[in-house]
C-alpha cells in the first residue's frame, strides 16, 4: 500500500507550519504518510511510538524528532497516556538563504539523521529547557498573531535549528559541506521571485538550470513545499494583491497585468490562497 501524502497549503513566502501542543490519539493519526516539508516534533506529555524509516521510537516527554522531507512516518499514541506534542513543518528555502557564514547549516541535523538513519534526539536538560521556551513562544505569538508575529516564528525557529546545530551528538557527525539548495535551484528562486511574470515555466526553468525537467521538478518541491506552477502562481497571486491595494484598476485589467489570461481560473486561484475574493479582499483591506 502506498504510504499517504500530506498536503499543505501554505503560503510560499512564508512556507511554515506549527500545531502547537496538539493532543494526539490513535483516532486521528495519519496511517504511514510523508510529505515534503521538513518536521520537527517535540513530546511535551505522554508516550507512544514513532515509526520512522522503518525504524520504530519510544515516545516520551523531552523527546525531539526530526523527520526529513519524503521520509515515511506513522505516530502511534499509548491508549492509556496520550500524546501531547508539538509540529513545526517548514520549507528548507525558509532557513537555508539566511545564514551569514558558510560554515553554519541551519539544517544539517536532518541531514545527518537522513544520513545516519536515526531520527530521535536525546537532549541534555538545559537544551531540552531552552527548545520549550522557543517552542512556547511560537504558540504565542501564532495565538496573539501580533504586527510582526511571522518574524517572531521565523527567529524562533532559527534559535531552535541553532541548538541543534550545536548539540554534540549531531556535530560529531560531519558531513560534507555542500548546500542542500542547489545554486540552480537558487538562481530559479530569484528569477521567480524577482519576475514571476516572465519566469517561464518548468521546462524554460529546467533548460536554463541545465537539469531535466524531472529532477528540476523534484528538488524544487523538495525545497519550497510547491510544485513549480503553484509557486509562480501564489507569487502572482501575491502580484495581484499588491495592485488590488495600491491601484484603481479593474480587477479584470489586474489579472491581465499579473499573467492571467481567464478571469475564471484567477477568481479560483485566488479563493484558493486567500479565502477571499478580490473584490472582497480590496473592500476588506481598504475598507471601500
């Protein structure tokens, strides 16, 4: 049986996910599943078992998991103690161009449990303490939603990976230095990000990286969470909101403008992403 694929719809200029000390009972667990996102899963209460790449973990409070994207995975909760845990599922693009020297990889310890084929980390007491204090931030900061709450998630996280990264059971393992974002996959980035208008597609993206469109494909996704189309299309989306607030223009002639040419898909695109419509989205934000 082929294992599930977990969809997200997450936003691509801020691919992050966190269930905050979700209760967890065998009823609402996923059957053997995977998806492209990164994950970590930290234990506050209760026990159970992890499989994880066909290996099986005891689950307790203070256990922490890292589970890399595409790895297979299935959570079983002990029917007399519950688990009490929090996920953090984010895109490696979110963390990975953001460093300030080339010897530190915010995301080398799921390379090295990828690597080494083990997935659980035991963590000394002071670590353990200061992963909850920024696990418990994120939950406050995703339940207040203050101005500037997506930074906040976004340093958390990096003070998390940072612990990893220094943990010594994690940097006795090393490995080679090289990115896990190919330059190609970079270069595709800015040009998308910069125009996402006349980027091009899969295969003028694939030619100009000089890699098939296959494996163009696959890393890419492995990278942002999003296949190629649907990450060109929510950066137009994201085109189109900024037109929808700073300009005039018919919603028709906005479409046009951000690379739509049927008014049908951009109205469902944009539902898709927003919950809203435009013309809901322009009256809500500018109140008109």
């Amino acid at each position: 049986m082929e294992p599930f694929r977990k969809p997200f719809l997450i936003d691509p200029n801020f691919p992050l996910e966190v269930v905050y000390k979700g209760f967890r009972v065998t009823e609402n667990e996923l059957p053997d599943h995977l998806h492209d996102l990164y994950e970590v899963v930290y234990i506050h209460e209760g026990k159970g078992t992890f499989f994880i790449d066909q290996s099986l973990y005891e689950k307790e409070p203070g256990d922490l998991f890292l589970i890399p994207g595409n790895t297979i995975h299935r959570s079983f909760p002990s029917a007399t103690e519950p688990i009490v845990s929090s996920a953090i599922f984010f895109a490696p693009s979110l963390v990975a161009t953001s460093t300030l020297s080339h010897e530190y990889e915010p995301i080398k310890c799921f390379d090295i449990a990828r690597k080494t084929k083990h997935y659980k980390v035991v963590l000394p007491e002071t670590v353990k303490l200061r992963i909850e204090a920024a696990i418990d931030q994120m939950g406050r900061e995703l339940n207040e939603k203050t101005p500037g709450y997506r930074q906040a998630l976004w340093l958390q996280l990096q003070q998390l990976l940072l612990e990893l990264y220094r943990h010594p059971a994690l940097k006795a393992n090393t490995l080679p230095g090289a990115s896990l974002v190919p330059q190609w996959i970079q270069i595709a980035l800015h040009d998308i990000n910069s125009n996402p208008l006349q980027c091009g597609g899969l295969a003028e993206l694939s030619e100009k990286a000089c890699v098939s469109a296959g494996h163009f494909s696959r890393v890419f996704k492995q990278v942002t969470g999003m296949n190629v189309t649907d990450y060109v299309n929510a950066k137009r989306i994201a085109k189109a909101k900024e037109l929808l607030l700073a300009t005039d223009d018919t919603i028709e002639s906005i479409a046009q403008q951000c690379g739509f040419q049927g008014m049908r898909h951009f109205y469902q695109l944009f539902m898709r992403l927003t919950d809203e419509t435009p013309k809901q989205y322009r009256r809500q934000v500018k109140g008109s």
